[in-house]
C-alpha cells in the first residue's frame, strides 16, 4: 500500500531536505494552514483560501466563528471526510474552539 506524504506545515527543513507530512498529518497541517492564513494572503492559493481574522470583530453570536470556521475548512481542505467545530467563550472573552475531524476516503492508483 502506498503511504500518502505531501510538504510538512509550517515548511521545515533537515539535513538540507525538506519535511514531509504523512498519512493523518495531512489533513492536520492541511487545518492548520487553512486556520493561520487570511484570505489574499497566499498567492498561489484560491483568493478565498484562509480564515478572516476575528480579533477586532463585533461577534453577536457564540456559534458565529465556530460555523465560519467548520465552512472554510470543509471547502478549503481536501480529503476530509467530516469536520465538526464548536467553541466556547470564556469570562474573560478568549474563543477557544474545538475541531474534530475524520480523514476522507482517498483513492491512491500505484502502477507496477
């Protein structure tokens, strides 16, 4: 069986080579550059790939970031098979969300 692997995020480096993600990592890195990007910002990416920034933004709902959040990633992120945000805002007004994810089905063709 061939064993999926695709460039490590954030890009790092060892012994001169580049770092590689595998299997289940995929789609971990693959969140995480979707969460710490905004939209715009990368040039080789769709303009809508990212997350807005919500820091100085005037939430009315408690389930607003969760759902904006739970969107871009299932639009953004291939391979994945569900997604399921919730968040929760503490007193003192911090979000915290909470991501749970199950991977995808990937159809892998080796040729001999």
């Amino acid at each position: 069986m061939a064993i999926r692997s695709t460039l490590q995020y954030p890009l790092g480096a060892s012994q001169g080579r580049l770092l590689l993600s595998q299997e289940s990592n995929i789609e971990k890195d693959a969140i995480f550059s979707v969460l710490e990007t905004r939209p715009h910002e990368r040039v080789m990416r769709p303009l809508s790939y990212g997350t807005e920034d919500y820091i100085f933004e005037s939430i009315t709902s408690q389930s607003l970031i969760p759902i904006r959040v739970q969107s871009a990633l299932r639009n953004q992120v291939a391979n994945l098979g569900s997604v399921h945000v919730t968040g929760a805002v503490s007193d003192s007004g911090i979000q915290t969300l909470d991501i749970e994810w199950s991977e995808g089905v990937v159809a892998v063709q080796v040729q001999n």
